[in-house]
C-alpha cells in the first residue's frame, strides 16, 4: 500500500486496474458441472469490479491484456461478456493481450465492440482522452490511457518501452496512465527481447512522461517498483483465482483482486511526480490450494480429513494433494472410502500423481479373514499379495507391486461394503 497522499487542492483521477479476466478460461481437473460454475464466478468477478467502479467513483477501468482466453470463443463466452459490459456506466479501456492479441483474427475486429459506447479497445499508443474525470487540468485533459497492445501472441520487443519512447512528459496538471501486458525483467532469469523494463518504467513515472503504469499477465496482486511502499507500477493479478498456490506461499498467492488506484498532481506544481496511492480489493471466489500430509496410522488419515472437512465454500475450491507415508490395506481402504465421500463436495479434489510417496503394506492377518479369505477372492488377495510385496528396483515390477496394492484396497473397501450390506 502506497503512503496516504497529503491534504492539498490536487488534481485527483482516480481508475480500477484488473486484467487478466481470461473469460472462457478451461481448467482440465474440472468437471462439465464445476468448469460451467467457473466459467460463471469469472464473469460474476467482473460484474462486482464494475459495480465497485462505480460505487468508488473510478474515472476509468483499465483492463490490462488478456480479456478473453482466446481469440477463438464460444457464442455464449462472448455474448455474456458483451451483455456484461455494455452495462458498465464507467469508462472501460481493453488492452489486447498475448492471449486475445490484436491480429488478424482478433476478437476485437468484431462490430459489437463499436456498438459499446463507453468501451475503448487500446488499438495503439496514441493517448486516449478520458475528459469526464474528476478535475481538469491546464491543457483541458484531464486523464490520458495509453495503450501497449500485442499484435500477436509474442512480441519482439518491450512494447511498454517502445510505448514510453513516443511520449512527452504531462502538460500541466493532466494524469496519463500507460497499460500494458507481459513478463517484466525483474521476474526470472530469462532475457527475451520483449520482457517489461521495470525500472525504465518508474523512471517514467518519475519524468512524469506517465504517472501509473498498469500491467497484465502475471496473475498474482504484484507491487514491481524497487519501493513496493510507493509503487507505481503494479500487476493487478487476475479478478478470480486460476491457479494453485502451496502451502509455502508459492505460485498464485495473490489472486482474485482488482485494484483502486488514486492518482494526485499538484496543479502549483505539475512538474513534480504525481502522488499514487493503491488499495487492493478482493472481487474473487474461488480458492486453489496444494496441500501435502504424512499419513502412517488412521489417526493421520483422520488429522489430513479434518483439514479438508475444514476448508470453507468446497464448491468453489480446488484441491490436489500429495501424500506420504506408509499405511496397512485396511487404512490405505479407509482413506480411499473417506475421500470418495468428501470429494462431491469439492470444486475438484485429486492427487497429485507423481508427487504421491504413499505406500501400502499388505498384512497377511488383516487379509485373512472374512470374504478376503474366501474362494475366488482369497486366491486373488493371495496372488496380489505376492505382486505387491514385490522389492525390486525394476520400473515395471514396481508398477505392477503399485498396481497390486490398489488393487487390495479396492478389494478391502468392497468386502467392507459386502459385509456391511450382509
């Protein structure tokens, strides 16, 4: 959070930064049912940010890339989130991003967009005039958005640089806000032609060639200025969640937000770096957690349950979880049942397969009585326990022994069934 800007007569604007809206985003560990209720919160996220626009009496909503997850919609992925903005009474800017680019099969090429009177698609760098906003300033413009839009889905060099480079420093006591979409240079190691300078960026906001710069693409709620108390470059993160975040802090740790950004010149001296003050608000529902449990006794399959009986709205929540330890085929069999009763509740819960240490230990006394023991049944609990006890280093007998041992707890759940129904 930015520092409280001081009491003085300045020019104020104040915009709602969001982006990464992604509308017809798929998530494949979704069922048909959960992924059409996503597909709702996603559009549902954008309704409450334009309401709240409204109600904190935003200037302008700067939609910073990706609108869409893809060129290529669904009629009602579309028609909805058309119906859905056309409704807004706050001036809407969409940056074109590496996900819906400005090409030649651009969504934004279709004729609905000129029908939206209060939608502006940033098609270029040229400054954009928003003259309704609070104050006015020397030169009559007020606040100024201006665009650096992808053209394709990667691009081949900084274009909030190249966007910068075109741009005169503000007259008088106007406010100019630059949107942009892409990696910055500060994250990771890598060095594309096209990552986001960061610190040209604030030197900008310094020169008062731009006073904010809001940036898409990453999804997590981001300050990237050296002084994250002061920052006036920020990723907004995405309105709803998309991804996981672990239990470390790790991955989306910051989604689900949009952010109201004020913006103050001092109209005795508009030559001075405009004040910036930041409040982010979450918007989102959904939550996406990876947890991980040792489980080697009921009692830690009871204590992993409890976490899971624990999360709050499992029908908007995601979980993938790994699991180590070593458990009996009667325990593996009761964790097995227990989490095929809870799972229904969730958005989505599985396991996170190649991260799953979990290794069941047949018994021959626990595998001895009962409908185990008996017939064709007693034969094939035999024959699995051999497969399973299998301990060689040979990749496909360690399938095999991992297959086996499923195998056993599917048989112990359903002789418990039998013999509950008997």
């Amino acid at each position: 959070m930015a520092q409280p800007m001081a009491a003085t007569a300045a020019h104020r604007v104040r915009i709602l930064h969001t982006s990464d809206w992604q509308l017809g985003m798929k998530r494949r560990f979704l069922s048909s049912e959960a992924q059409s209720r996503f597909d709702e919160s996603r559009l549902a996220a954008v309704e409450v940010l334009l309401e709240l626009a409204e109600e904190k009496q935003c200037d302008a909503i700067v939609v910073a890339g990706d609108v869409f997850d893809d060129n290529l919609l669904k009629p009602e992925i579309y028609g909805r989130a058309m119906d859905v903005l056309k409704r807004s009474t706050v001036p809407v800017f969409l940056l074109p991003g590496n996900h819906d680019p400005l090409d030649a099969a651009s969504v934004y090429h279709r004729e609905e967009f000129a029908e939206l009177g209060n939608v502006c698609v940033l098609r270029d760098s040229d400054p954009v005039a928003v003259p309704s906003a609070g104050g006015v300033g020397a030169d009559g413009v007020s606040l100024e958005i201006v665009g650096a839009p992808l053209r394709g889905k990667n691009a081949d060099e900084d274009l909030v640089a190249a966007a910068l480079r075109a741009l005169e420093p503000v007259r008088g006591a106007g406010v100019r806000v630059l949107v942009g979409h892409g990696a910055v240079s500060s994250f990771g190691e890598k060095d594309d032609l096209d990552l986001i300078d960061v610190d040209n960026a604030t030197r900008a906001c310094r020169e008062r060639k731009v006073d904010y710069v809001a940036l898409g693409d990453t999804h997590s709620t981001t300050p990237l200025d050296a002084d994250a108390s002061r920052a006036r470059v920020w990723y907004s993160g995405a309105q709803e969640v998309t991804d996981f975040v672990e239990q470390d802090g790790r991955g989306e740790a910051n989604s689900g937000n949009v952010l109201v950004v004020d913006i103050a010149v001092d109209p005795a001296h508009p030559e001075q770096q405009a004040e910036v003050q930041v409040e982010e608000v979450p918007v989102g529902r959904w939550a996406f957690k990876a947890l991980n449990a040792t489980v080697n006794s009921a009692a830690d399959i009871d204590e992993f349950l409890e976490r899971l009986e624990g999360e709050d709205a499992k029908r908007t929540t995601v979980v993938k979880y790994a699991l180590e330890g070593t458990l009996s085929v009667h325990d593996a069999a009761y964790l097995d049942e227990r989490l095929a009763k809870i799972a229904p509740t969730f958005a989505a819960l599985y396991e996170r397969e190649r991260e799953m240490k979990l290794h069941v230990i047949p018994d021959e006394d626990e595998l001895s009585e009962g409908l185990l023991a008996q017939g064709f049944v007693g034969e094939a609990v035999e024959e699995l326990q051999q497969l399973a006890n299998s301990d060689s280093n040979d990749p496909q007998q360690v399938e095999r022994a991992q297959r086996a041992q499923d195998a056993l707890r599917l048989l112990v759940r359903l002789a418990h069934q039998a013999e509950k129904a008997n």
